[in-house]
C-alpha cells in the first residue's frame, strides 16, 4: 500500500451505542478502500470491538490501533461536588498499553459510585499509562474546554499533568470540524503545543462511513436522546463526522503538514 498522508486515529464502532454507526468488519474494509494503512477504534469506555475489527483488519492488510475514549473527572473536585467529566482518548503502543485500558475501562465502570455515569478520577491514571499514547480529546478534552472557557492557567496546570502521566507520549489534538469549542481552543492549544514541545496530531472523530449518512447519523441521536429532529436545542450529528478521505484532510490541514505527518 502507498504512504499515507493520514491515518484516522479516531474512529467509533458501532458498539459505541447509539453513536457511532460503523460495524467493526466495515472499519476494516472503507480504511482498505481509503487506502489507510492502520486505523484506530477508540469506542467510549470500552475495548468490546477490539476482537472483531482486529480480525477484520488483519484480513484487509490494515494495522490495527486499539484504543478507547475513556471518561475522566476532573482533578479538584470538592466533597459533594458533581464531577466535571472529560474524554480522554488513549492508544494502545503495545501488549502493556492494552492491559492498562482493558485496566482503566474496568474502573470506569466499576469502581466509580452507581449513581454517577462510568468514569475514573484523574487519580486513576496514575500507574496505568505504561504503553499508551494520549491525545488530548479535541472538543470534548479538558484543554480545549479551559482554554474556550478562557481558563488558561487551569488548562496549562492540566496539560503538566498530561505530561507527566504520558511523557513523550501525549500528542495535542486539533480537530477542523466547525466545532466552536475547537475553533475558539485551536490558537490556544497550538501555541501550547509549540511552547512545550508536544507534538500536533490531526483527527477528524467519525461515527459512519460516507457523508451520505449524515441525516441518519443525526436522527439516531435523536433516538439516543429522546428528542425530535424538527429541534434546535439538541445534540446534532457533527460536521465531517464520517471517514473523510486522506486528500480532504490534506486540504483541510494544509497549514499544519506536521500535524497529518504525526497520524
């Protein structure tokens, strides 16, 4: 297979109910037609597409990236204080990488009280980084939240600590989807990058396989929330949410070649 110029690193199955709409074995199969040489599948909180979609992949001459966007409260919390929960997405580099997220799922859904949705404390992270790759999440990441809510002290505190957990193994994460929350970060966490040194990476999140599912997509969630299409005020399907072809992303990163080099 040729060089890639790009290589999605951020991609849910459709284990990721209700959200993401592509069956493993299909993963597989568009990032063979799309001529990708590996694929990441990062399903929310958890690694149940791992067997299949490694299959698959084999099969189709792609590599295989295992990862999960795990959810993560953030650090100082006060007693009695609902959390603030984060999306952290992590790769898996190797056999320990993947014993640390098969680790960190099962906290997330066991370890944390009934009431409250599957996270981990940050604290958790602690001792469990080994072997795992970090970017940092894009519109649902602590950093780009703090800095589009111009918490910038807050969101350089947290990015120390993101360094010290994946050291040489935290890539920042920008995202060219029409986000607001990305449009209002993206100086801000470039900046960031180039002042730290930490590598950019470019991602672009996909739910389904082509642009022509995009009203589906939209509906599902609609499903998923209980809300009606004809509303304004509801979670909707986000811009490019489907497996866009390397030359798009060419176009779209063409003032950050590094960034899509890094994928």
């Amino acid at each position: 297979m040729a060089a890639a110029s790009f290589v999605p690193l951020r991609i849910f199955s459709a284990y990721t109910m209700l959200e993401g709409a592509i069956q493993p074995d299909e993963i597989a199969a568009r990032a063979r037609e799309l001529g990708f040489p590996a694929a990441a599948l990062v399903d929310r909180n958890g690694l149940y597409a791992a067997m299949p979609f490694c299959a698959a992949a084999f099969g189709k001459g792609v590599q295989p990236i295992i990862g999960t966007l795990l959810a993560v409260s953030r650090p100082g919390r006060a007693e009695g204080e609902d959390p603030i929960i984060d999306w952290l997405p992590l790769l898996a580099q190797d056999e320990t990488g993947y014993e640390n997220l098969c680790a960190l799922v099962s906290k997330a859904h066991l370890d944390r009280p009934l009431e409250e949705a599957p996270h981990v404390p940050f604290a958790a992270l602690q001792g469990c980084t080994d072997g795992v790759i970090a970017l940092t999440g894009g519109s649902e990441g602590a950093l780009a939240r703090l800095f589009e809510a111009e918490q910038d002290e807050a969101a350089h505190d947290y990015a120390d600590q993101l360094v010290a957990l994946f050291p040489d193994r935290l890539y920042v994460e920008i995202s060219r989807r029409g986000d607001p929350i990305e449009e209002a970060s993206e100086e801000a966490l470039i900046d960031l990058a180039y002042a730290r040194d930490l590598p950019l990476v470019a991602t672009n999140p996909a739910f389904f396989q082509r642009e022509d599912f995009h009203s589906a997509h939209d509906a599902m969630l609609c499903i998923a929330d209980s809300n009606y299409v004809e509303s304004d005020d509801r979670r909707q399907s986000p811009q490019g949410a489907w497996l866009v072809p390397q030359e798009a992303m060419e176009e779209r990163f063409h003032d950050l070649p590094e960034a899509l080099a890094n994928t």
